[in-house]
C-alpha cells in the first residue's frame, strides 16, 4: 500500500456506490469525489471506512433498504478483504469525539455522528453526499 497515510474515509452511501462501480466513476459521486477516489486508486493508497459503516449496512439488508446479488456475509467480507479498504474501529477517541460535535450533529443518525468523529480523529476528509454533514463544518468534505 502508499504508506500508512490515509487521506479518505467513506461514508456508507459512497462506500455502496463505489463498489458497485469498479474501475469507473458512477453517476452518483460528484466530479471531485470521483476525482478523489481515482488518484487512491492510482497510488494504491487505503482508503479509511469506520467500523460503523459495516453495521449500518447490515442494518440496510436487515431492514430491506439496500439488496446485493450475494448473501450479507459475502458482502462484508468482500469489503474487509478489499485491498485499498481500511476498516477503522471504534474506539474510545472517537466515542469521547461524538459528544463535541455539538449542534451541527445533535439529532443526527449515531452512525453518522461515529463516522464523523472518526474522520475528525484521524484527520481524514470525509467523501460524503450528506448534505447536513456536508454543511456542519465538523470534518473536511470532498
């Protein structure tokens, strides 16, 4: 891999649109996210995905949100053995990092709030359509 430096983390919806477009940009990302995403891809860098995010998409299938042409299992083994994938867990800086989010998070999805902190502790820029997120000013966005 490029080194233990990571620049990228994920967030759900983007890690789901970018697997399902292998090699190639997807109609769902914006240019810069594509952009991003690509130069990983060329320096073979790791891209960060917080645990968080394997949950939430075990949820989507549970609650028939999101559908794969493959058992759940298969899904996330896939994701954890990718080899640009990252998986950063939780832990307790990014517990103690939800609670100083503030307004710009209050009420928000747990999960995003956990990515978010994640992103924040590991200095990373968040590829996020998530306009709330987006517009918070907590974390670097691309």
């Amino acid at each position: 891999m490029g080194g233990d430096a990571l620049r990228l983390l994920l967030d759900t919806h983007v890690l789901l649109w970018w697997l399902d477009a292998p090699g190639g940009p997807t109609a769902r990302l914006t240019a810069a996210q594509d952009r991003a995403l690509e130069l990983s891809r060329e320096i073979n860098e790791e891209i960060g995905v917080a645990a968080i995010t394997l949950w939430e998409i075990a949820k989507a299938v549970e609650l028939r949100r999101v559908q794969f042409g493959h058992e759940l299992a298969v899904v996330l083994r896939v994701i954890e053995q990718h080899p640009l994938i990252r998986i950063i867990r939780l832990d307790g800086l990014v517990a103690l990092d939800t609670a100083k989010l503030g307004a710009g998070m209050r009420g928000s999805d747990p999960a995003d709030q956990m990515i978010v902190a994640t992103a924040r502790v590991h200095g990373l820029r968040l590829v996020t359509a998530d306009d709330r997120i987006r517009k918070s000013g907590l974390v670097p966005v691309v």
